[in-house]
C-alpha cells in the first residue's frame, strides 16, 4: 500500500475541484492511502518575508504528518508558480517521495513542466488510471517508467509515454471523494455541491483548450461521454445522505448538448429529488422546449457564456458562431421560464477596443443576468487563440504566477492599457446594473481604482495587501447593486 497527498493548488472559491477528488476515490479504491492539501486557507499572505512561508509551513508539517511515497499536483497555468514551490518542499522535506505533476497546464505544455526540477513525472490528460498503475508499480517494485500517459525523468533522462485511451465508461469511476474537503467548501460561492455528468465538450472555440484536447485523443475514444443516469442519481443520494445540500450544480461544460439525455434526465429527476440545480451551456444550445425542460425538471439557474458583445470578436476572433439574437433569445427564455442566468464574459481580446467593451456592456446591461462574470482575456497556451496572442508578443507577466485569474493583468494589448481593462473588469458589474445617469460617478471611481497596481506580481506585502482589500471592497460592493437574482461574489 502507498500513500499518496494530492494537492489543488487554486483557490476553491466556487466550486469543488473534483479532477483531483476523482484521482482521491480512484487511489483509495485501489487500496491505497490518499490525503489532501488545500491551499485556499492561505491565500492572504504574511506581510513580511517569503509570501509562501505560512503555507510551506503548514505543507511541511502535512508532509511529516502522512510521509507520502507520491505527491500529486492538479496544476493549472495560473497555479504553476505555486505548484512548484511547494513541491521544491517535497524536495526538503521528503526527497524520496516522488513529485507528479496533473492537469491542463502538463498537458498542453508536457516539455516546460518535465524540465522542472522539482517535477519528476507528469501526466497527460485523464489520471485515474495512470496513477493507479503508478502506484501499483511502485508496491510491487516493478519499473514505471513506460506506463501510458505518464512522462517520466530519472537521472536527467525523460521517458515520454502516449496519451492513455479515454475512459470511455465513466460510470466505472468511483465516485469524487469529497469527505476530503473542509466541509465548510461544500458550499462554495457557486451554490450547493457541484458534480459531472459527463466529460467532454465537442466545440473548439479559440480561447479555450478543448481543440487541443481532442487533437491529442484523437483515436483515442469518444471525446464526450455521458454516465448514466441511475449511476449519476446513485452519487446525488450519496450526496444528500451525507451533505445534505440546498442545492447541486452540475459542471458540464455543455449540459444541454443531448437533448434525448436531458429530457430523461429531467423527468425523472424531479420526480426523484426536491432541491433545485444548477447547470451551464452555451446559448445555441437552448430553445424553448430545453428552458422548459430544464424548469419542469428542477433547474433555477443555468450559466451560458456571451463572452463578447460584439458579433465580430465573438464569431471571427473567438469562434463561438453564436449570434446576438440568439443569446438575447436564450437569456429571455430563461427569464420567462423562471430560471435564473448567470454571463461569461471577456474583455482584452484581440481586435477589442473600448466600443467593443462596451458593446459587452451594453448587451448584459440589456440581458441583466442574474450572476454577472467578467475577465481580462489571458492568452493560454494550447489554445488557438492564445498560441497566436503569444507569438504577437502579447503576454507581458507570467501567467504562471497569475494565482487569481479575474483581478491579474497578464497582456500587454495594443489598443487598451493593462489600467483600462483593470477598471472595466473591476466595475463591470456597476455599469450594467446602474443607470446611465450615474455613469459619470462610476468613471471617477473607475478611475481611482485604476490607480492600483494591476497584477500582483512582485509587489512588497504591504501593497499587496491594501491591493487586495480594496479590490475585495469593490466586488463586497456588488452586493448592493440592484439586481433581481441573489449575490454571489465573482471574483
């Protein structure tokens, strides 16, 4: 048996990270030992010395605690920086433990992540199966080097494995451990417990990494698979026999993409469970008879991303094709049906200038979701957006040291300083909930807050600090802005 501390590296503010709760239940269904470090608790940092030293300290002390044999990172590009230095405490503390590093950011960027020297292993794209035989190779002695999806270095030399075959019956996966979690994030700023119904989604959008995705599964399996339902209604009666939640979110990135699946699903849901839910798709996905199935089935509140206002960047640019007529036609049959909305929008894209901000502006002022989300674009690589944003010399801080991805400026865009879309990020909000005739005040306070630094980057603990608080004051505001939904924090 061996033992196993994953650790989530972000900050679980709105929903529970199950990728790495996923691995947990595979590891333990295994017969092994797993743990969980969360780092949420130390996002406020020391105002003096390394910003890192309370949580390094409390990872140490976990360390010698459990004295893992494997620490497993689910590291995203804007955690990496936080990634690393906690495994170089591995290194300290536990040098024979090995090091392996999960998620998007080794997926899509495999040679910069294996070069690390903190980093022994990566793995590419889904891990439980990976780990598992990691681990069973490990008990039993016997070389781990070839195993599939696993990149692995010893001694400087680096053994490159494929991509393993997508799991394709997802009901076989054990359900995500979540007793892992401080119970208190359960009911994270999102609402109520979020889960999966499926994996996947099929459409490639130029900001987003799912193209490269299904490049590298090519041949590999069905990129979007369902569970079935009995096997998604048998983790909910866990759910609410253990959590007793208000409410559950379910986080497929296209909820309404089978409309067979989502009929049944619906029908017998409601017939099944009283507390509501919540899901996100896109507005193409959506007609009528969904937003009807969908309220008749248990769902008050559905996310559906706009992204751009303006037709040309969200169509051209970001490769949505997705008229405004349709997201104006989605968001009022939501509204009609009783169901709540929530927007995904960007700001910064390329070709944006500020009539193009304000054309996001002006259809959310018009739309008046329920929930309001705003981001500066940030150029990932393994997206094609990102990759030609990257080669135009956009990216003027590391997206790496990033941590909080609304309120950091990363890019250096040709028509907008990082000031501009600093402000319009922060006060987003105030503009589409406000009248017109208090926009002269909103521009002065956009204006003071625009005097802040715009990232974090290298800034000394104190203004750090009094960065953060002012910005956590601008968003604690939002809460008394009209609004006909309920607040929830969207940074």
């Amino acid at each position: 048996m061996k033992s196993v501390l994953l650790v989530y590296p972000g900050y679980i503010v709105r929903e529970q990270p199950l990728n790495i709760l996923y691995i947990a239940s595979a590891v333990k269904a295994a017969g092994h030992r797993a743990a969980f470090f969360d780092v949420t608790a130390f996002r406020k940092r020391p105002l003096r010395g390394d910003p890192f030293r309370v949580m390094k300290e409390a990872f140490a002390a976990t360390l010698d605690a459990f004295k893992p044999d494997v620490v497993g990172f689910s590291v995203m590009s804007v955690n990496y920086k936080i990634s690393a230095a906690l495994a170089g405490v591995v290194k300290e503390k536990q040098p024979d433990a090995l090091n392996i590093f999960g998620g998007i950011h080794p997926t899509i960027a495999p040679e910069d992540t294996i070069r690390d020297p903190v980093v022994d292993i990566i793995c590419r794209g889904e891990g439980e199966g990976a780990m598992t035989e990691l681990l069973s190779a490990l008990d039993g002695g016997s070389d781990y080097a070839k195993i599939p999806g696993l990149w692995v270095k010893r001694n400087g030399v680096v053994t490159q494995n494929a991509v393993r075959p997508l799991v394709q019956d997802i009901d076989s996966l054990p359900f995500p451990d979540r007793d892992l979690l401080d119970p208190a994030r359960l009911q994270a700023e999102l609402y109520g417990i979020n889960m999966l119904s499926s994996r996947g989604c099929p459409f490639p959008c130029s900001y987003c990494q799912n193209e490269f995705l299904m490049d590298l599964y090519k041949g590999q399996g069905r990129f979007v698979r369902y569970r079935t339902i009995e096997n998604v209604f048998a983790e909910i009666d866990e759910i609410i026999a253990k959590y007793k939640p208000s409410r559950l979110s379910f986080s497929d990135e296209s909820f309404t993409l089978n409309k067979n699946h989502l009929k049944e699903f619906c029908e017998r849901y409601v017939r099944r469970y009283a507390i509501p839910f919540l899901c996100q798709t896109r507005p193409d996905l959506v007609d009528e008879d969904t937003i009807k199935t969908l309220k008749e089935g248990g769902c008050d509140f559905i996310n559906m991303a706009i992204e751009s206002g303006n037709p040309k960047i969200r169509n051209a640019i970001l490769q949505r094709n997705i008229s405004t007529e349709k997201v104006i036609e989605a968001f009022t049959l939501a509204r009609r049906f009783g169901i709540r909305t929530g927007s995904f929008n960007m700001i910064g894209l390329p070709e944006e200038d500020l009539s193009t901000v304000w054309d996001t502006i002006r259809l959310n002022k018009q739309l008046q979701p329920d929930r309001i989300m705003c981001t500066v674009y940030m150029p990932f690589r393994g997206t094609k957006l990102g990759e030609d944003s990257l080669k135009a010399g956009w990216l003027e801080h590391p997206i790496d040291d990033a941590e909080i991805y609304y309120t950091n400026i990363t890019i250096k865009h040709p028509t907008l300083s990082g000031r501009t879309l600093f402000g319009y990020q922060g006060f987003f909000d105030y503009y589409v909930r406000l009248s017109t005739k208090l926009f002269p005040v909103i521009h002065g306070l956009r204006w003071l807050y625009q005097l802040l630094p715009r990232t974090n980057y290298k800034l000394p603990p104190l203004i750090r600090a009094a960065r953060e608080g002012i910005i956590n004051f601008v968003y604690n505001m939002k809460r008394f802005l009209p609004s006909r939904g309920f607040f929830m924090k969207t940074r």
